[in-house]
C-alpha cells in the first residue's frame, strides 16, 4: 500500500494528521494487505545472490521487465525494483527480493497473486541459478559478505543505523508483513493496540531463522534478535500500553526520531540524527523548510513492531513458505475485522504494561513458543489465539479460515517452523546445509 498525499512547501501538523485519517474506510471496503521478502542464494553454493554478478539480481530484474511488460523503478539510474500497476517487486538491502501486493478483499487472491508471479520469476532465476528461499535470514552468508544494493537512501541507512545487529537486520533478513484497514481514529487505534499486544506471540508461532551462517544461532528467529539490536530510537513499541492513543501520540513518536536524511531535486541532504522532525518543523535544516514528503520519510524510516500510516501494517515476522504466510494473514484477519474477537483477546492478555511486553519480545527470539508470559507458556496463549481467529473467521462465514490450518499443524503441536528444522538438522539432515536451503527454497 501506498500513501498519496498532496505536495504542498509550507507543512502544517494539520496535513500530516490528514494522511491518517485519509485511510478511513467503510467496514465493507476492508482489505488485507501482504509484503512477501524472501532470500535469493547461489543455487550451487547457498551463498547469497548479489545484485552485481552477470547473473545477479539486476540482471534478473531485466530480464523479468523484459519478458513481463513490467516498468523499472530506478534510484540514479540503477534498477532496484519493478512496478506494473499496484504491484511492486522490490530489492531489501542486501538483494532481499520483495513482493508488495495490491490489497484484496480475499486470501484466496493474495495467494493467486503470488503463485501466478513465482511462475513468471522462478524459471527466470533458475536460469540465473538462483533459489529464492521462505526464510527468516541468509543461511550461509553473513553481511560482510553481503554488498549493499545500489539505493541512496540504504547507504545513507548503513551509515547511520546504531545497534550490533544492525547490519545483520539490513543485509541478512527476510521478513512477513501485512495491512490492515480501519474505520475512523477510534477503530484504528483499538486494532493498533491489539497487534501491538499480539505481536510477540506471533513473532514465536513463525519463528523461522535458527541456523545463520551455517550454524545453530542458539535462537529460534534470528531475525527477530537482529531487531532487538537495532537503533531502538526507531525501533520497538511505538505503542506505550498504559494509557490512551490517539494519532497525535503517533505522530509525536515519528517526530521525535532524530532525522536521518531529506531529499531535494533526487539528492539526498543528510542530517545525520542532528535533529528530530519538530526541530526541522520549526526551524528548517540547510536552508531547507519542511514540506509533506519530508514527513513521509520520516515515518517511514521509523521501524516499530506496528507502523501506522493510512493503514495498519503489522511487521514482526519470519519470512516463511508453506502456505504459512497466508495463515498469518488469516491470523490476524479474524481478530482485527472483529469486534467481539479484539475483546476476546483484551481478556485473554488481560492488564498489562509496557515493561512486561518489552521483557516478552526480548526472550521470544532465543525460546519462541517456550517463553513465559505472566507465568504461562508463549504456547499456550498462541493456542488460544488461533482459536479466538478461527471461532469468528468461521462465524463470518469466510473461507480465509481454512488457511489457519497451515499454522495449526504447527502451534497445536507446540512447534513453531524454526522446532521443525532444528529436529531436522540435528536429525536426518546431519547438519547439512543443503538440505535446510532445499527445504526451505521456493519451489
């Protein structure tokens, strides 16, 4: 999804209010929305796939323009992705490859979206001899090995970000995220918070990075750690759990963010973390006044769990295959778009405070579905979670239910994909890395 506002030179606070509340939509309008990344390795080595080699990533984005009538979308004339109408194919950091979807009204045709682009790009890589893989990070590779794809503003990124792990999020990891509309201010932020609170048990149920750089991490999502060492100025809860919300509290969170960077006529002027958004609001930066696309940089280089924006995007999860990432969108689904459904799990979390949630989202990378909350199992939350989402998705009468079945067979079983694989490696695969990749490689 993107945001589409009016450029205008002078910026009021009141216009950027308006780009949350132009998201207001009819119940009957609700869409789903999906963003897919996925890893592209060598299909002889496991290595990551660069953007530079003769049959690299660039190469492969030509000859998919080419073959499939698609526009290239360009950053000083180098190719980093590819637009045709709604739909995007897009590169992450380190070559990561992205599918940002047009959003539907059913599952079912997310899932067509998805399974009619992989036949056109798959035979394309493999003659390139590149796999892509439905995984959490670059299993053989590590980012000192890993170049930063041609795109100012990750460079600009790469310099400024702080954390040990930063480097890691950028150029290693692949993730699942997915939109969600809203009604009005009150509706947007009731299923604001509720994705707040159920995204650390969602982050255990898909957990799906154990092994990085050939080895057992020690973690069962790797990526999910990489976010936890990351510039935590723009990271974490944008949400405070104790008090009420509304969109001003939002706005003051992104504004408050040091600024990385503007751009004026294509170039980027850095800033360096100098100011925050309502320092340049007030006194500009450089002979440079604050203008519209300013503020939409600024939020979107601000990277909480849940982002706010015309919509609601939901960001914290392994990338994962096997029909997994439609039941995270059913997930999710089946609570959001239901009223009795977000009270079900305002009763089941019960009271809490930001401390508790921050305490959890640091011990579910190492223990996903084993770690405690409140003196229970992340499991056993995650059981009843499902059920919650299934009970309304079913009392809709909406097929998107079946697809629940995909992570059931998993968290019902008290295994989160990362459990599967880790048994696997220690068992039949003898720690081989080829066989993690050919299970995990899009086929």
């Amino acid at each position: 999804m993107n945001i589409t506002v009016t450029e205008e030179k002078s910026l009021t606070y009141s216009q950027i209010k308006n780009i949350y509340e132009s998201g207001y939509k009819e119940e009957k309008d609700f869409k789903i929305g999906l963003e897919y990344e996925r890893v592209p390795v060598w299909s002889d080595c496991g290595q990551a796939a660069d953007y530079y080699s003769p049959n690299g990533i660039c190469n492969f984005l030509r000859e998919f323009a080419k073959q499939e009538n698609w526009d290239y979308i360009t950053d000083n004339s180098e190719i980093i992705g590819l637009k045709q109408f709604h739909d995007t194919i897009t590169l992450e950091p380190g070559c990561q490859i992205e599918f940002s979807l047009e959003p539907q009204r059913k599952i079912s045709d997310i899932e067509q979206k998805v399974q009619e682009l992989d036949s056109q790009i798959i035979p394309i890589l493999d003659t390139l001899g590149i796999k892509l893989l439905n995984y959490g990070v670059t299993p053989v590779s590590t980012y000192q090995n890993i170049k930063l794809i041609p795109k100012k503003r990750y460079h600009i990124m790469a310099k400024y970000l702080w954390g040990i792990l930063s480097d890691v999020m950028m150029r290693e990891t692949a993730g699942l995220q997915c939109t969600f509309d809203f009604k009005d201010e009150e509706d947007a932020i009731k299923k604001f918070r509720i994705a707040n609170i159920l995204t650390p048990f969602v982050t255990a149920m898909f957990a799906n990075s154990p092994i990085r750089g050939g080895v057992d991490t020690g973690y069962k999502s790797f990526r999910a750690l990489s976010w936890l060492n990351t510039d935590n100025e723009r990271c974490g809860f944008a949400y405070n759990f104790e008090s009420d919300y509304n969109f001003d509290d939002y706005i003051n969170y992104t504004m408050e963010a040091p600024m990385l960077f503007i751009n004026r006529e294509n170039n980027p002027i850095n800033i360096n973390g100098a100011i925050n958004f309502k320092e340049f609001m007030l006194g500009g930066y450089s002979h440079n006044n604050a203008e519209i696309d300013d503020y939409l940089l600024q939020a979107n280089l601000c990277f909480p769990e849940v982002r706010l924006r015309n919509f609601i995007e939901i960001r914290n999860h392994d990338c994962c295959g096997k029909n997994l990432q439609y039941a995270l969108l059913a997930l999710y689904k089946g609570i959001l778009y239901n009223k009795s459904a977000i009270e079900e799990i305002e009763d089941l979390i019960g009271k809490t405070d930001i401390n508790e949630f921050s305490d959890l989202r640091y011990s579910i990378p190492r223990l996903a579905l084993d770690a405690k909350f409140k003196n229970h199992f992340v499991k056993d939350y995650a059981k009843e979670i499902i059920k919650i989402s299934e009970k309304y998705l079913k009392k809709d009468n909406l097929e998107d239910a079946k697809y629940l079945d995909y992570i059931k067979s998993y968290t019902m079983n008290n295994k989160c994909p990362a459990d599967e694989i880790l048994s696997n490696w220690y068992g039949c695969w003898n720690k081989d890395i080829r066989k993690l990749i050919h299970h995990t490689q899009t086929l």
